[in-house]
C-alpha cells in the first residue's frame, strides 16, 4: 500500500502541474503573443498552441525525475543550482525552436504556420516561459523527492516494527510452553480421570500457538476459543475454584494480534489465590462497549508470603510493547489491586 501511494500521490501532482500550467497557461501565453484577432472568438482556439506547449515542455522530464533527485540525494546542491541554470535555458531555447520547425512545416493555418515560422527562424531566449519552466518543474521535483523519501522512511519504520512484533510474538511462544508443561507435571502426579482431556486441550492450544500465531492477526473468534481451553484447562487443575470466562454474544468480526490476552490470563492465574483456597477466584470478561472492545480479568490474590517473586515478568511487559506497537494511543490497560482483589481491564479502540 504504501509502495502503491508513493507513486500514485506525486504523479497526480504532477499531473496537474502539466495540465495548468503547460495546457492552459502557456497555451494562453503563445495565444496572445501569436497577435490572432480572432482568439475571443472560440473556445479552444488554434489547438495546434496546445500541442506545442506541451511538446515543446516535455524537455523538463530528465531533469525533474532523474537529475534532481540523484544530485539531492548525493547532496550536490552546487551542481543542481548550475545545472538547472544551463539547462533550463539551453534546453528550453532548443525544445522551442526545434519543435516551432517541425510545427512550421506540417501546419497550413496562416496564423499558426507565420508564428511558428517567425519562432523557427529567430534566435531568442524566452526568459519569462524559462522563469515559469522552473518554478513549475523544480517544484514537481522537490515534491516528488520529499514525498518519497518521506514514504521510504515510514516504510523503514514498518519493517523495524513488525521485526519487534515478530521477536515479542515469538518470546510468547516458548514463556507459554513452560507454563503449560508445568502445568501439565502438575496434572499427571494427581493422575485424575481429566488428564487425557487435559492433555487434548494442550494439543490444541499448541496447535493454535504454533501455527495459527505465525500470521499478524487473526479473528477474534479464534482467540476466543484459545482462551475457553485455557480457562477450561485451569477449571479442571482447579476443579474448587470459580473460574469463568464471559463472552458477550455480539462481538464484531474482527482481527486483532494473536495471543494479545494471554498474558493478562496467565498473570491472573499465576497470581491468583485459587492455589491455595478452595473457592477462590478468577474471572474475565470480554465485550464491547461504545465502540470499544473490553477484555477484563479479575483473580483474589495470594497473601504476599505466597506470592510469586518478581523474577520473569515477561508477559505483562511484553503486552504493553504490542499495544504500543500495534494500538498506539487507542488502547488503555488498567492494572488496579482493589483489596484482595486484581482487575486488569484492557481497552481497545477499533481501527
């Protein structure tokens, strides 16, 4: 897209540079200086005047789209100064003489054929239309440069940003892995009835890590379901606790960035006083409201004696790169400790 609108963006401009500049002013120009009585008299007088302005001007294509931008950009400012100062009046007296030659030849009108005669066969320097060549082609090529090189800086900018969202995707990866073996040792000491399901849901959400996650974003729903066998999942370790997960049933068909919750999820769990105390909770909620897509997630927590160290950290460090990354100034994430409670509340604006 980008790519796309760096050339579509300058060459309308330039498009419109040629069109009222080269059709309508300097067609007008050689109009009035050909001395026709009967220019008032029609609408589109003597065409033969457009077709000259316009081929007459078509000298100034090098210099604006090769020339400028090469001295520009190898900072050459002396010679673009000179250069445009030769070649500006040795290529405009040439191209109006030249082509005045060629018109002199194949046009039959008597106003037409004794002007491009007399231009033909008169050495002169037209300093006013060289004037206005300038202004209206260094302008053209000023404007292209800048435009484009404006576009290739943000194109830098977009490959070191998905480099980031690449490398912080992938830290996700291998931080959920040694949650869910844990998790997984836990289950096969107790050796319940559960483990075989236990083990199908880390299948599937491994499948979903591994595969699904490699594209930039996916659909809501398939996140959706990602989080129902994790909360699944953690149910059946903690078969006392109160873990829910509500998903409102309007949700719009969107796409966001794979695995975006997950660290709000595992932080509740990973903190949550459920370990410890039958009954306990954890519960999230995920829905819109005005336009805004909410993901809310509450747990008790665990008396500071039993709280986990500050060691790791990856998770909630890493959302709140991506949301700067992926949602910049339209997301909010809210971590408030009510209590014996947790809430994180993360707040999308849609795009």
């Amino acid at each position: 897209m980008i790519k796309k609108q760096s050339i579509t963006f300058p060459l309308i401009f330039e498009l419109l540079i040629w069109l009222f500049y080269v059709t309508f002013y300097k067609y007008s120009y050689y109009l009035e200086y050909s001395g026709s009585p009967n220019v008032l008299k029609s609408n589109f007088p003597y065409p033969e005047f457009c077709l000259y302005a316009i081929i007459s001007t078509l000298y100034v294509i090098p210099y604006y789209r090769i020339a400028v931008p090469k001295l520009i950009d190898r900072k050459r400012y002396g010679w673009l100064i000179m250069l445009t100062i030769v070649y500006f009046i040795v290529g405009s007296t040439i191209s109006t003489i030249a082509v005045a030659w060629v018109f002199a030849k194949f046009t039959s009108g008597e106003i037409t054929h004794r002007y491009f005669s007399f231009v033909a066969s008169h050495f002169s320097i037209w300093w006013a239309l060289i004037l206005t060549d300038v202004l209206a082609f260094v302008c053209i090529a000023l404007f292209r440069f800048s435009y484009e090189n404006v576009q290739r800086r943000h194109q830098v900018e977009k490959d070191h940003l998905q480099l980031q969202l690449n490398m912080l995707k992938g830290q996700l990866q291998p931080h959920f892995l040694f949650n869910t073996l844990n998790s997984l040792y836990g289950m096969s000491l107790t050796g319940g009835k559960d483990t075989p399901r236990f083990i199908l849901l880390l299948s599937q959400m491994m499948q979903y890590i591994l595969y699904d996650c490699d594209k930039e974003e996916i659909d809501l729903f398939d996140e959706v379901e990602f989080l129902k066998d994790y909360f699944e999942l953690e149910q059946k370790k903690f078969p006392d606790a109160s873990i829910t997960f509500n998903v409102a049933d309007a949700l719009p068909p969107i796409k966001i960035p794979p695995l975006l919750f997950l660290p709000l999820v595992e932080n509740s769990f990973k903190h949550g006083r459920h370990k410890l105390e039958n009954e306990a909770v954890v519960k999230a909620n995920l829905y819109m409201k005005h336009q805004q897509l909410i993901f809310s997630v509450e747990n008790d927590t665990l008396p500071v004696e039993n709280a986990p160290n500050k060691k790791g950290g990856i998770g909630l460090a890493n959302i709140k790169k991506r949301l700067e990354l992926y949602y910049p100034k339209m997301n909010k994430l809210a971590l408030t400790n009510k209590g014996n409670q947790f809430v994180a509340e993360l707040t999308l604006k849609l795009k």
